[in-house]
C-alpha cells in the first residue's frame, strides 16, 4: 500500500507539472523523491579526499563529513580496508582509519594461520598447513605461493616431500 500509495503521489505531482496533455519521462523523474539530492562525486570519492586532507578519521566523522548515516560510513570504510585502500588504527569505537602505505601487506585469515604455523614451529610444509588448517594440499600451497611472493616466507632448501618454508624475516610483523 505504502509503494502504491507514493507512485499515485509521484503520478499526481508529475501530471500537474506536465506541460499539455501529456507527462513526460522527465515530468516523472523530477519527482521522484530524491530526485536532485544526488551527489555528483561518490561517497567512496568523497571519504578518500576526506581521509587524504585529515589523516586519520573515525566512522562518526565521515558520517558527518560525507552527509551519510553512521552505518552506511561504517559500512564504507570497512569495503574500503578489505579492498585494501584503508588501515585501522585502533579498536571498537577508538577505530581511526587512514590510507594504507602501499609497502604494508595485509594478511587473509588462511595466510595469517600459516604465519602462526610458522612462528611457532619454525618452519611451515604444504603437508603440515594442509593438516593443521583442515584445507586441500592444492591451496595450502596457494597460500605459502603467496607468502614467499610477498616476501614474508623463503623456501628452506629442502627438496621433494620434505620441502617446506622459513621467515624470510622474523621482526616483520604484517597487518592482520
């Protein structure tokens, strides 16, 4: 009722707008309810400018800033730290966001596992992440691929079964 009700509305409005007989589809789109409220630059734009002029910002700020409701700048920014644009500092709602420096590597849950693996043990194989992680030996090797590709393991120099992989370097600590 509440839909039918606001398209008799907007119906009504565009019929008495319409110059002649005859509505138009512009008569109808200037009466579509927010109709001239779009902004012309996206909320993804808009919150990047935003965070490249202040630093860091928190979700409220943006919120603010940006003319959006708190979930949606909530909602935002977290789209925005998984496609990797964005980094956290902080917790809950001390959280600040800031622009990620492009040497900082963001880790997967599967990726952090295996550093895990390998801190603790030493060294990490295919076999042992396969096992430990309950995933199939193809994408345990997917994962430690990746993590020599970005530097945080080196093969060990074993060959065959027996092959597995070191911290290339034990201070650096990636983003979780």
């Amino acid at each position: 009722p509440g839909n039918v009700r606001e398209l008799q509305n907007v119906l009504f409005r565009a019929a008495l707008r319409a110059r002649g007989g005859t509505v138009t589809p512009e008569d109808l789109v200037a009466e579509l309810p927010g109709a001239g409220a779009a902004d012309p630059v996206p909320a993804t734009a808009r919150v990047l400018d935003l965070i490249a002029s202040s630093g860091e910002v928190t979700a409220c700020e943006v919120a603010a800033s940006c003319g959006l409701s708190r979930p949606t700048a909530k909602r935002l920014l977290k789209a925005l730290v998984e496609a990797g644009d964005l980094a956290t500092v902080g917790q809950g709602k001390a959280t600040r966001y800031r622009r990620r420096d492009p040497s900082e590597v963001v880790l997967d849950d599967r990726q952090r596992a295996a550093m895990e693996l390998a801190r603790r043990d030493g060294r990490i194989s295919r076999q042992e992440f396969a096992t430990e992680a309950s995933i199939p030996l193809r994408s345990a090797g997917r994962v430690l691929a990746d993590l020599v590709a970005v530097g945080l393991l080196a093969p060990d120099g074993r060959k065959g079964n027996g092959s597995g992989y070191v911290l290339s370097d034990p201070d650096r600590v990636p983003l979780a």
